[in-house]
C-alpha cells in the first residue's frame, strides 16, 4: 500500500487527477469505477480542466459508479446520477453509453444488480477503482457487518450513513434507507485502487482501515490484501497512522 499525506488539498487533487489522467492518456480505452461524496469532487474538478485544455479524452472510455441510491428518480438532485452529471459527465466527452451507474428506480431491483455485475463482467477488470471512505469503514455502501458480498447487491444504511449524508438533501428523512452497491468482491478485483480520504473526521477510521485487523466489520480493511492500492490523505486524515 502506498501511502501519500499531503499539505495542501491543491496537490492532494492534482495528485489524484494525475493518477487518472495518466492512464486514460497511456490506455484511452481504460475503465474506470468512479465514486461520489464530498470527496471526490475537487479531484473531478481538476479532471474537467484537464479534458477543457485537451489534456485527455475520455471518449473510449468506460466507467462505473460503485453505487446509487434505491427509490430516488435519476433526475433528483440528491441521485448519485445527478451527482456524476453535476460533477463530471455534463463536462467532459465521456460517451453515455458507456458512463454506467446502477437504476436505484428499476423494478426488480435483484435483477438491476444482476444487470449490472453482466455489464461489469463484460466490460473486463476495473483498470483503476476510486474510493472514499465512511465514517464507518465503508467503501461505496459496503456497510460494516459480519458478512460481506461480493458482487452488486441492495444495502440497507446505517443510521450514520443517512446522517452524513443528509447534507445532499433537503431534510434527513428524505435520505433514502437502502442502496444499491458494487460489493467488495469487484471492487478488490481492480488491478489498481486509488483510495482518498480527507479531514480530522476520518482519522480514526482511517487509522483503523490502513492499520487495523482486517475485517467485515471494516469494509475498507479489505484494502490491506490488494496488491496495488494508492492512497491519498490530506495532513488532517493522516493524523493518526
Ligand atoms: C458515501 C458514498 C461513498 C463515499 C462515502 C464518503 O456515502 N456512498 O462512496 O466514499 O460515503 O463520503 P464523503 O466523501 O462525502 O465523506
């Protein structure tokens, strides 16, 4: 695991966009799991520059969002759908059909995660997997529990989870009580994993996740048996290793 602590959150997003430009440059065709929350954001933001000065094209490549919220419309604002639009997708060349995140408003959603661990299997290996971590050891909504799985399935939320996440929306209780996820099964098939956490917040868990016994109970524990994991802490989220 490589770990990289950063001063400022300039270089901490110029790091991580580095990372995903460099291989969509060196493999345009990459395919890429993209995350949502707070975290990522500045990084997007940094990658839309780059695709505005023509620094990278993402028109042949492939992405996958580890995860989207069950019973929100695509088009609400709080939709991990809207999220990706807002952030990313409305501004650079990716191609839409092939910018994949899971229907939290399909019918069956047994079937929606089936749909979407086919299209994950017909797409080969995630080539790079963006990750945030939960206050809770959470990676996408992999929840901690005493049992993991490992492919796409529905999750049901913690408490704090809706919590941290209520900022998204106009009132808590509009927080939606379940999820769909990629499970950690595809996400620890990535052949490269680019872990970012940042603030005083997840010090604790990131202590916990980088150095702590491997467990279920810590979803992102998991990460310590990747072979190739970059992670990218500010000096806040960093403080406790
Ligand atoms: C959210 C998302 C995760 C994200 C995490 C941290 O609920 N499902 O993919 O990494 O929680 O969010 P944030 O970056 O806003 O702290």
């Amino acid at each position: 695991m490589n770990i990289l602590t950063f001063r400022s959150q300039e270089e901490l997003n110029k790091a991580g966009a580095g990372i995903i430009t460099g291989l969509v440059q060196t493999n345009p065709r990459a395919v890429l799991g993209l995350a949502t929350g707070g975290t990522p954001v500045d990084i997007y933001e940094e990658l839309v520059e780059a695709h505005r000065q023509q620094l990278v094209s993402f028109a042949k490549a492939t992405t996958f969002n580890l995860d989207e919220y069950v019973g929100l419309d695509r088009n609400h604002p709080a939709s991990y759908y809207s999220f990706m639009q807002e952030h990313l997708f409305g501004y650079v060349n990716a191609a839409p059909e092939r910018c994949h995140i899971p229907d939290g408003m399909a019918s069956s959603l047994e079937e929606e995660c089936r749909r979407y661990d086919a299209l994950l299997e017909q797409a080969g290996q995630i080539d790079l997997q963006l990750l945030g971590l939960g206050h809770n050891g959470h990676i996408g909504f992999n929840e901690p529990d005493h049992a993991l799985r490992s492919g796409t399935h529905v999750v049901k939320l913690q408490e704090q989870t809706r919590e941290a996440n209520a900022r998204f929306f106009d009132k808590p209780e509009q927080v939606p009580t379940h999820a769909i996820t990629m499970g950690v099964g595809t996400i620890l098939k990535a052949k490269m994993i680019l872990l970012v956490v940042r603030g005083s917040d997840k010090a604790e868990i990131v202590a916990r996740a980088l150095q702590g016994p491997i467990t279920t109970e810590c979803p992102a524990s998991l990460l310590q048996t990747h072979p190739h994991v970059v992670v990218l802490l500010d000096s806040e989220a960093g403080g406790r290793l």
